[in-house]
C-alpha cells in the first residue's frame, strides 16, 4: 500500500503552500517568498496539495487524543447520545450534553474549527491559483492537483457550513493584508459553490477505488462527498430538494463496480466488522485518514476502553479512555438478537479477557463507560507494540448504499432498487434474517416509513463515522428508543426534543456559536441566532 506521507507539510511556505525541504535552507527571507516563486517547480505543486490531505477537515477525523476523541466527534455529544469518561476536563463534551455551549465557554474547540477549516482553504485557494502554472508538469498531473486542491476546499467549506451555517466565502488567496474582514455567505451560495467545486474534480480525477490510487481522492471519493452534499441540502436549513441529483451521483459509484461492501467471513472474528477494525486497503473504503507509524501515530486505540483497564498492568499506553461512549438510549437502535453489529467484538464490546501470571483473567467494564469502541481497538498495538499506524475510515460503501436508498426513495418512491440497497447493508448485520424476508419486511413500507428505516440503519451502520448530529441536523428529527424494545426507533421533531440528559434542544442549537474570540477578530461578523448575549 502506498500511503500519502507526512513530510510535505515539514516544508510549509508563508502563503499557505508547501515548498521543497531544499528550498527550506536557502536565504531569501520567507516573508518575502512569492507564489510564483512557490509554484517555479513541479515538486511545489505536489507539495502544497500533498498538504491538504492533513490539514482542516479532513484532520478533523484524524486527531483524537486520548482525552478528547477527534474534532468529528463534537456533534455527537451535542446530540447527547455520547458520553466521554473525561468531559469534565473536556468541558465541550459536557457543556454539549447539558446544551449550555456559549462563544466563551467552548471557544477553543470552536476556533479550532474555524481557523483549521479556514488554513486548509486558504492553502487550497493557493494551490488553485498556483497549480496553473507550475512548470514540468504534464497536463494530466497538473489537472488532478487541481481536482485535489478543488476537493479540499469543498470538503473543508462542508465542514464549515455544516457546524456554522452562513460563513465567509473566500476563494482567492491572500496577498495583502487588505479585505481581511470577509462578512458571512449565505449557506444555499457557499454550498453552490461546494457542488461546484465537486464537480470539476470529479470531471478530473481518476476513476480508481480510492484503495487502488494510492489512497489518494478519486473521482469515487469525490462522488461520495457530492452525494452527502446533495442529501445534506435537501434538508434543513436549504430545503433544495436535491435527492435526484445524490441518487445519480451515488448510482454512478454503485454501477462503476469499482467498491463493494465487505463480505462476512465464516467466523464472529472474521466478520466483515472486524476486517474493517484490522484492514486499510479494502474496496469498502471511499475515503481514509492515514496514519504511518514510523511519521503519524494513531492514538485512538485509547480510546477504545474504560479508563480503569489502564490499570490492569497488560497494556501497553498508561492512560484509557471510554471517550465516545453511545449511550443506552443509542444502543437501543440495535436489537443484540438479530443485529451482528451489536453484538461481543463487532462494533463495541463489554468485557476483555487477558492473561497475566499464566493466568487468563476476564473483566467486566463498568456498567458507566460501557461499551467500548472494538471497532477501534487495535490488539497488537494495545498488548504488543504501543503503535497504532490503523487508519480512520471517513466514508464507507456502505454509506454511499445507504444515500442511495434514502434519495432514491425521496425521488421516486420505495423501489425495489432502494429496498435492495438499503437491504444489502442491513443483511450483512442481519445473519440470521434472510435477504428475502428483509426485502418483504421493506418493501411494503409506505415513503416517510421506508426513510425512516434508512435513517435507522445509518444510525447502527455509521455510529463511528459521525453522522448523527448531521442527520438530525438535516431532517430535524430525533430519534427515540426504549429499553423493552431493542432495534425500535420512533423519531420526534428534535425542536423541543429531551436529550438522554434531561435537557430541551432549541432551533439555536442546530448549528455551533462562532466563536467569541473570532467575533472579536472579525467585526464584520454576526453572531448565531440564539448566541449573541451569551
């Protein structure tokens, strides 16, 4: 497997972009460093898009200590459905649960939302500007850097708008220090601007699995994003009615054969789970966050367990973490009986067998940071090496499926090619149902029932890829669950919805404040509504 490494960002320019390590050394001043003078070789160009692969959102979804899980997780705890053994240092993880978040008193994590995203896309802007007209670079590298960089920036300004809505829309880079108070763009211009930018990368990059491009963005990736973006506008706050338009972009994943779900093997260990827990290179993926252990370490696997497990004397990292628990009031969404995914070592699990003195030892985890997260343990790392290189799975085929049924149905109607898509991810879970009896328990649905069993099933399938507080924020739903009925999900209107914490949702709370510190920064901003005398 050929990873995208690290070492291009160890050579940043001034402007945003990455200039060759020999380059590094020489006296011109670095403030005095000019794009051109960034983009007078090939190496620059690949550098500064090289450096987009680890720089904004897509960070977001790579930087998790063992405290705080990564930035992606945010939502979740604002959904209440999540709990962090640690929120009481990690105050965003408990001011979200007690929907108490204000500009001041989260300010942090919210500014290292918006000056990651904003870094990531002013390196982007650079790089599109630059790319052009980079020597020594044949035509069709120099428009895949181009379709890279443009997916970037769409990609960073999803994250952005998603979190914040209306947010200043900046597409060139900065090269003085005039207009550096950009005002907000309303959310329907700055997602326009998205589809445009997926879409004149999907025209470019490779048709290739993103497994067989050397886990760089392909055409695929770009699609999968495009169809998120497309389901994404056709809810709240846009309203754009855009389902046909995902249902053709996840269909064109779908009929181009080049990713497939996982198989299941002939073992619980051998699930399809599990490889997915243990496997990088699968056709599964669309879209990874990589991590190399002789440059990136992974520190997720600690996050993976109760913080009283470090005290056991068998691992290898002195702190645990059970730091993006599901709550029961999730879990619920699984019925244990039919659902592989909720079952021991498949997504979560309860208990850790272990053996020291010769002894083998089983241990239950408290009831109160109960589960952990076995999709993200790594076992050799844990027990053997104390290094994690497993990477973080962005988006999955699964998902792409999952869009398929839900845009498809809004579209045209409970088919039978949506109930065969959404059947295909629930019959992987579902090993004792047959295909047959799950495509007639689908099939007879009315619309609005069919939909809510996809949002379901991404709810069981997409728990650790962090789609819940975007899909609640899309649909403004929230789901409800009971303990005397595993695997039944009604859905209320989230506006006035209690949280497993006792707390009551308001419509400000759909999107994030801006934080107090960038208001200060930039007076041409104004506030969320619901935010502005916190």
């Amino acid at each position: 497997m050929n990873k995208i490494l690290i070492v291009g960002l160890m050579c940043m320019g001034v402007l945003g972009v990455s200039t060759s390590c020999n380059d590094f050394l020489e006296e011109s001043p670095k403030s005095e460093v000019s794009t051109e003078q960034n983009f007078s070789q090939a190496s620059h160009a690949k550098n500064a898009v090289n450096g987009l692969y680890r720089k904004g959102a897509p960070e977001f979804f790579g930087n998790s200590g063992v405290y705080m899980p990564n930035t992606s997780t945010h939502g979740g705890f604002l959904s209440g459905l999540f709990d962090n053994e640690y929120k009481g240092q990690e105050v965003i993880c408990d001011y979200s649960q007690k929907l108490s978040i204000t500009s001041k008193n989260i300010a942090g994590a919210l500014d290292g939302v918006w000056d990651g995203c904003y870094a990531a896309i002013s390196r982007a802007n650079t790089a599109i500007q630059g790319v052009p007209n980079t020597p020594n670079l044949s035509d069709t590298e120099r428009s895949v850097l181009l379709g890279e960089a443009k997916f970037f920036r769409a990609f960073n300004y999803f994250y952005l708008v998603k979190s914040f809505g209306d947010v200043p829309l900046i597409l060139e880079p900065y090269t003085s220090l005039e207009n550096l108070y950009v005002s907000r763009t309303s959310v329907s211009e700055v997602y326009n601007q998205i589809v445009k930018d997926l879409e004149e990368a999907i025209a470019v990059l490779p048709a290739v699995a993103f497994c067989d491009n050397a886990h760089r963005v392909s055409k695929y990736t770009a699609e999968t994003v495009l169809a998120d973006v497309y389901l994404q506008m056709s809810g709240y706050p846009v309203l754009a009615n855009n389902y046909a338009a995902a249902a053709t972009a996840a269909r064109d994943i779908i009929r181009s054969g080049k990713h497939a779900l996982i198989p299941n093997g002939d073992t619980a260990e051998n699930s399809a789970y599990n490889v997915i827990r243990t496997t990088d290179d699968s056709p599964e993926y669309m879209y990874s966050y990589e991590f190399e252990v002789s440059i990136s370490k992974s520190s997720r696997v600690q996050t993976a367990m109760p913080n009283v497990c470090s005290t056991w004397g068998v691992f290898k990292y002195n702190i645990t973490n059970s730091a993006y628990r599901p709550v029961k009031q999730y879990m619920n969404v699984y019925d244990p009986t039919k659902d592989l995914r909720a079952q021991e070592r498949q997504f979560f699990f309860t208990k850790y067998t272990y053996e020291k003195d010769g002894e083998k030892i089983t241990k239950d985890f408290p009831e109160a940071a109960s589960p952990g997260a076995w999709f993200w343990m790594d076992e050799d790392a844990m027990v053997n090496t104390g290094n994690s290189g497993k990477d973080n799975v962005i988006y999955r085929y699964a998902e792409v499926l999952l869009i398929a049924a839900e845009a498809i149905a809004q579209s045209e109607g409970v088919t039978a090619e949506a109930v065969g898509y959404l059947t295909d991810v629930r019959a992987r879970a579902y090993t004792t149902t047959s295909r047959e009896d799950i495509v007639k328990s689908l099939s007879g649905l009315s619309k609005d029932a069919f939909i809510q069993q996809v949002w379901i099933e991404r709810m069981r399938e997409l728990v650790y890829e962090y789609r819940i507080w975007s899909d609640i924020q899309r649909t403004r739903m929230y789901p409800i669950t009971s303990d005397s009925k595993p695997g039944e999900v009604t859905f209320v209107n989230v506006i006035g919805a209690t949280n497993p914490w006792g707390q009551k949702f308001q419509e400000k709370h759909l999107l994030w404040p801006i934080s107090d510190n960038e208001m200060q920064r930039n007076p041409s901003l104004v506030q969320n509504p619901g935010y502005e005398n916190d």
